[in-house]
C-alpha cells in the first residue's frame, strides 16, 4: 500500500542515468486497460474498443467500432434504461444485467464518465466481477452441501437414464424391424452407463476428481438427445445447432452425457405446459473465455453448449441459490439435478451459468469447458 503524496519511486526501478525512455502513448494505455472499456461519440457510436472489450463482448473490434452502443450493450434491467445512453453526466450502475455484444446475460457494474472539454463525448467501463465473484464462491463452496445429500442425489440420478431405458424398451414391442437392434445397444450402454454412476455416486462426497480426456462433443451430445428423444421429451421438439468447428473438448464422457440429460431433462418438465415446446442443443467456440480455477490459475474455457428452452423461466427468489441442493421449482422436486450438473462441471474444470434471454423469452443454461490442447 503506498501512502498518498509517498510517490512510486521506490516500487519502480529507475532507468540508468543517461538513458530516455519514452512513456507509452494514450492510445497504447487505453488498448492496454485491463478492464474492458469503450470510447463513445455524442451520436451513441463506438469509436474505439480495447483488447478487453474484444474479449468480454466476443466480438472482434472492427464489429464493435461504428455500432450504436444501446445496441452493442443492451441493459435487461428496465428501470435502468431510461436516459442510460442520453446524459452528460458521470453515471455508475451496479449488479445490472446486460447483454454485452454476442454473450448472454451477464451482471455487471457499468461507469460512464464524460471526456473533459469533449460536449457529448464519454468513456464506458464495463466491469465484470460480479458475476466472477458469484462464480468463484460456487466453485469454492458447491461441493460442501451437495455431499450431505450423496444418498438422495444417487437415487435420484438412477432414475434419469431408466427413463431413457423405458422409453426405449417402449418402442422395441412389437417392433420387428432393422431398428430394434439399435435400440437394443442402447438400452446396454445405458445400462453400463448406470454402473458406472452407481460407481461414482458411493465416491460422491469424497470429491475424487473425474478423469477426463479428449472427447468429440457430438456423439455425446446426440446421445443424450436421442436418449431424450426416446423418453422425457418425445412430445417436445429437439433442434440441434452444431458448429461444426468446434475442437475436442478435455471432459469424462460419461459425466457429460449425464450433464446433458440433466439439462435437457429439466428443459422439458418446464416446458409440460406450454403448447409449442421447443428445446434447443446448440454449441459454440468462445475465445477469450476463462476462469480462475485453485492452484492451476487462469484457465481457458472456449468450448460451450447451451440447452435452451422457450419456457416460463427460473424465478427471481431462487436464481441466486439454483445450483444448490434442495432447492425446486418444482412441488415434488428435490432439487439435486442442477447441483449434480454443478459439480460434475466444475470436477471437469468448466463452468455452468444460467441466465434469461428477455428479447427471445428463453431460458439458457450455458456450459463451458476447457479445449484438448494435445487434439488441435
């Protein structure tokens, strides 16, 4: 801590007698800036980004210079859109949320300060830590009381993919066609797929780490759907939206199937009465994405799923606490599926949010995992 008036002379060392160093330009400091930061015009448009920005909106800066900024940070919050982009005086909001470029929903603490002797002109600082902070206490503190609920969250999780089983077990009476054989694979990877989760679930509050390796998402992924396809969400329509790009993923496939069926599972119970349900499978690679993980540092989580469904939505009083034990929409619900989904996620090192698209009137759960860097 430096004392104001100390001045910084002792923490930094002085150049050799002699020697001129030329201090870095505005421009170096402003693409530097470590927070992610905007300069905007008196007609609301972006002139300038930093590197940070890039990152943050997931956005190159080209995309990002020239747009309109009401419309690059859309505020979700709607008491806070009211002359948010039309003052010229300094303006803080806190915890907000907003969509910033091509991300989802995100709380964030917003300052607009005015550029001195420029009529119109401001900078816009867009600092993410809140939503970091919710993140890192779950990451912390996740595991603690979803251990207490180890027996209950076993049998709770067997009954997932025996439903899949059913449904498949279902279509194969009386059915006598080349199909059946492929549903008779099914039901035996299903079935050693619960054997393993049994295995899993007697270590569950042990916290043994899962071993992962390099996974091809899709197959996966088009396993849970057919599995979902066959049971749970028959009368539900399915769309899948694959970027075809996308690299191999550091993940157990086992623990990722189940993860899928978790979220799609939970999809279609909040889609039982709305008539036109629809669920969607959809990936992306995310550059610049990363999170903070204990004892290995910033880790880079570019690969990311999201299941979505045009449901009624998680409700304000239990969004905070969601990814806790016990904790339900539903009056019969027990609430362990997000927590096993939580923990599963986080044993693999990735990250899983949940957030509420206003425009679309989806509900979006958003995993990100880390990339197989030795299958680039």
């Amino acid at each position: 801590m430096v004392e104001q008036g100390s001045g910084l002379s002792g923490m930094v060392p002085a150049p050799p007698q002699g020697t001129h160093v030329e201090p870095p330009g505005l421009s170096d400091i402003f693409i530097a800036l470590p927070v992610a930061a905007l300069i905007v015009d008196p007609d609301n448009r972006i002139v300038n980004a930093n590197v940070r920005a890039e990152s943050l909106f997931n956005m190159a800066r080209s995309a990002i210079v020239g747009s309109n900024v009401a419309r690059t940070i859309r505020i979700a919050d709607m008491t806070a859109r009211l002359d948010f982009w039309n003052t010229d005086k300094p303006l803080s909001a806190y915890d907000i949320s907003v969509h910033c470029g091509r991300t989802p929903a995100m709380e964030v603490d917003l300052m607009i300060s005015p550029i001195a002797d420029q009529e119109g002109w401001r900078v816009v600082a867009i600092h993410a830590h809140s939503q970091a902070q919710k993140i890192a206490h779950r990451r912390a503190t996740g595991g603690t009381r979803s251990a207490m609920g180890a027996a209950a969250i076993l049998a709770h999780e067997i009954k997932n993919p025996l439903s899949g089983i059913r449904g498949a077990a279902q279509l194969l009476e009386g059915s006598g066609d080349e199909s059946a054989s492929a549903l008779t694979r099914l039901i035996c990877n299903e079935v050693d797929r619960i054997a393993a989760l049994i295995d899993r679930m007697q270590d569950f509050t042990i916290e043994q780490p899962l071993e992962c390796g390099a996974e091809n998402i899709y197959p996966l992924l088009d396993r849970a759907v057919e599995l979902a396809a066959a049971g749970f969400a028959r009368n539900i329509k399915l769309v899948r939206q694959y970027d075809p790009s996308l690299p191999f993923a550091l993940i157990n496939g086992d623990a990722f199937v189940q993860i899928m069926l978790n979220l799609i599972k939970n999809a279609a119970e909040a889609l039982e009465n709305i008539p036109k349900g629809e669920i969607r499978i959809t990936t992306a690679y995310r550059h610049g994405v990363s999170v903070m993980i204990e004892g290995q540092g910033n880790a880079s989580l570019p690969i990311e799923v999201q299941i979505s469904d045009n449901g009624p939505g998680v409700p304000d009083h239990i969004r905070e606490h969601l990814f806790n034990p016990f904790i339900s929409t539903k009056r019969d619900g027990q609430g362990l599926g997000l927590a096993l989904v939580d923990k599963l996620v986080r044993d693999m090192n990735g990250l899983v949010q949940y957030s509420r698209d206003l425009e679309s009137k989806r509900s979006i759960f958003r995993i990100l995992l880390p990339m197989a860097l030795d299958r680039i």
